[in-house]
C-alpha cells in the first residue's frame, strides 16, 4: 500500500506552479492568465494482515487573472465571487473569536 501511496504522491508533485497558473490566453487584444488556489491530499494505511485503503482528493478554487492590455503593465483581477465564498469561514472563525474575547474582557 505504501508504494501506491508513494506512486501517486511521486506524480502530483512535479506540477507545482502549473497548478495554480494557467497557460496564457488570448483574448482580443488582452492576455490573460488563470490564477486558483488548490491542494490535495493523499493517505492510506493498512494492518498486519494485508488489509488496508488509501484515497486521495483535491481542490481548485479559481481566485482571478492577471491581464496584460495594450500599452499597460500586468494586472490582476480578482474573482470576486470565488473570494467572497472562500472569506467566509474566516469571517466566521473571527467573530467566534471576537465574541469570545469579549466575553473573556467582560470578566
């Protein structure tokens, strides 16, 4: 089981910055190039009668592009949607944790 485990770890980790930048595209007179955010993650196990498991799994989040137009520098655009989905629980997380510090205060 591990070798599978260490076989498929072996192929995921040469794509590297491939992952989260796209391959430039032309559209019109603008460049553009995909930017996300992603992981993933992969673990087996086993015991000493050759039973075991093993999965993996993975996420991209698109987070925007950087676009080049004519006669400008490079700029990035954010994926305003995307970003407001992943802000949420870190919203979430702070208020919990603001509302607990007060309380703490409060005492």
């Amino acid at each position: 089981m591990t070798n599978i485990v260490t076989q498929i770890a072996d192929k995921v980790r040469p794509v590297g910055v491939s992952t989260n930048y796209g391959e430039p595209v032309e559209v019109g007179d603008q460049t553009l190039i995909p930017v996300s955010i992603a992981w993933f993650g992969f673990g087996g196990g086993g015991d000493g009668d050759d039973n075991g498991g093993g999965g993996g799994g993975g996420a991209s989040i698109p987070v925007g592009a950087y676009v080049r137009r004519p006669g400008k520098d490079l700029e990035f655009e954010p994926n305003l949607i995307s970003l407001l989905a992943v802000s949420i629980p870190v919203i979430w997380v702070t208020g919990r944790v603001l509302r607990k510090l007060v309380r703490v205060l409060k005492k």
